[in-house]
C-alpha cells in the first residue's frame, strides 16, 4: 500500500516497515506490487469504487511526454471533474490515430461524457467528429488545469522510480497508481473534519478487504 499510494522508492518502502520492526526486502516488494498490484485494480473496479456517475458528466484529456528508455513516448490520461483519474494510455506518437485509439478505449469503458475539455489540437477535433461528439467539445485557458495538476503525483512517482524501461511497465504503473489514488482520494477541502475521517477509515477497511481477498 505505502509503495502504491505514496511518490516513495522501493527502498523507501523498506525503511519505514523496519522502524516497526518489520524486516522486509526491497526485491520482495517489487516482486508483491508487480503480482497483487493488477488483482486489486481489478477488485476495485468491481466494487465500482472507480468509473462513478460523476465521471460522464464532464472529463478532462491530456497528453504528457514520459522517457522510456531515452526515447520519448506520450501518456494519454483521462479525468474527471472531481480529478479522479478514469484511463490512461501509452503510444510511441501524438497524432490522431493515437488520440482516437484511446478516445475509443475510455469511451467503451465509461460511455460518452457530456462535455470533454481537451487542448485546441486538429488531432482531437478530427477523432471527437469522427465519434460523433464535435459538440461537446470544450476548450479554454485554464480550462484543463485539472488534468495538468493530475500530472503532478505522477511526475513525483516517476521520479521515485528512477524512470521506466518499457511500455507495458509504465501502463502497468499509471494504471495500479491511479486505481489506488481514486481509492483513497476524499477531496479534503469539501467535507467536515468528522466525516473526511470517517472516509478515511472506510477507505482503509475496505482496502484491507482487498489484501484479505
């Protein structure tokens, strides 16, 4: 958990059991978080803790650029209004048959949304009508500041994990990370004091379901 939730190193991870006196090697985690790490996205989008009502409303597409071997490669991430990371997807391009593979992907997983705020590209507008949703388009200064502040955990994991070396690491690891965020994420500044703990203990029970599983 703390190597899936926390922007730590697998040495980090290490450390922190030993001061409970808790000896475990580094190895040993990494071998855990490759084999449970997909077991437990899968339970948690069965227990449909992820792809809620809220995530037809309104989502939020980006594109960032992640080294793969000193070679740029580009993760298409979706959102969200209330920053809940819905899918992500490796390609070696940005263009639009990239951008319409995975427009596809997240729309036959989480039907059409009622309005998609992505950049002012040719590549997006050309795959929004080709889907028959030109419409919903929204774009704007600002307008996508939510998906660029979800780029931020992962920019401290990557860090943390001394970068990737293949493509199907890196979905693997967007797709376990973001999984256990939407798990644990409460929105801290909307509910009281009383009721964020209250979420935050049904989270943690819930969580440990999942292991117990």
């Amino acid at each position: 958990m703390l190597y899936a939730r926390f922007p730590l190193s697998l040495r980090n991870v290490e450390d922190l059991p030993h001061e409970s006196g808790i000896e475990v090697c580094h190895e040993a985690v990494r071998v855990w978080w490759h084999r449970f790490g997909p077991m437990f996205v899968t339970e948690i989008r069965k227990r449909g803790i992820e792809g809620t009502r809220s995530s037809r409303w309104r989502w939020h597409v980006d594109v960032m650029f992640v080294k793969i071997n000193v070679e740029m490669h580009c993760l298409w991430r979706a959102f969200d209004h209330e920053g809940e990371a819905l899918e992500s997807f490796v390609t070696r391009t940005r263009d639009k048959k990239a951008a319409l593979k995975f427009l596809r992907k997240a729309m036959r997983k989480h039907g059409q949304p009622e309005a998609i705020v992505i950049e002012k590209l040719r590549s997006y507008s050309a795959d929004l009508w080709q889907l028959r949703a030109e419409a919903r388009q929204e774009t704007g200064k600002w307008a996508n500041n939510r998906v660029e502040n979800s780029h931020l955990p992962f920019r401290r994991r990557e860090r943390a994990t001394l970068r990737f070396r293949r493509m199907r690491s890196l979905q693997k690891f967007d797709a376990v990370h973001a999984s256990v965020s939407n798990h644990f994420d409460q929105e801290r500044s909307l509910p009281s004091r009383n009721l964020l703990k209250l979420n935050r203990i049904a989270a943690l029970a819930e969580w440990r379901g999942l292991c117990a599983g």
